[in-house]
C-alpha cells in the first residue's frame, strides 16, 4: 500500500472515530468544558474547542475523553507530536476504550512515533 493510500485510510479511520466519538457519547450536565469542546469541534471552532478541553483537564484529570478529543484535534492541525502524547495519556486513563487504542495506534502506524 502507498504512502497516499495509507494517508487516506488513516484519514478515513480517524473521521468515522470523530463521528462515533461525537454521535454515540452522552455527557452529565456537571461536564459543561468537554460538552463545550464538542461542540466547537462541530462547529469547526478547533482552537476554542482545544482550550475548553484545556480546562476540562483541569477540573477533572481522571477523564479521558478532554486527552482524546484535543489529541485528535492536534493531529488535524498537523501537531503530531502534541496529537500523540494526548492520545496516549487518553488510552493510559481509559485503556479499555477502544476509540482511544484505535487512534493512538492509528497514529503510531501513520507516523512512525512511538510510545513511552
């Protein structure tokens, strides 16, 4: 497979994980940053999402889904290094889920990096 077609899987991987991701969760009322940051990604707003997920890490460390989701922002931004290291803190805090193993092994596979 060349380099484009697999640029185009990944790509395609990563856009039906945003849409579960986006479709298929439900947050509690108290979750109002990572509720926020959803919905400025759908509205195509990544930098203000990308700080709504900021503070969401702040007030609740222990939840995967604000590493997750700002990780899959940095990658559509090309900050791939960035993108990796959110992914992987998603996938140490939730390791069962497997939205998060998918896109951190996704992203390894498409960029060579590696895990700590």
């Amino acid at each position: 497979m060349g380099h484009l077609a697999r640029l185009q899987v990944f790509t395609l991987c990563l856009s039906v994980i945003l849409v579960l991701s986006l479709t298929q969760l439900t947050w509690a009322q108290d979750e109002d940053e990572v509720s926020l940051g959803i919905q400025l990604m759908q509205q195509g707003d990544l930098e203000k999402a990308l700080v709504a997920f900021s503070e969401a890490k702040l007030s609740t460390p222990e939840d995967a889904r604000p590493y997750f989701f700002s990780g899959l922002i940095l990658y559509r931004t090309n900050q791939g290094l960035q993108a990796m290291a959110e992914l992987q803190k998603a996938v140490e805090l939730d390791p069962g889920n497997p939205r998060y193993s998918l896109s951190a092994s996704e992203l390894l596979l498409r960029t060579g990096y590696k895990f700590k």
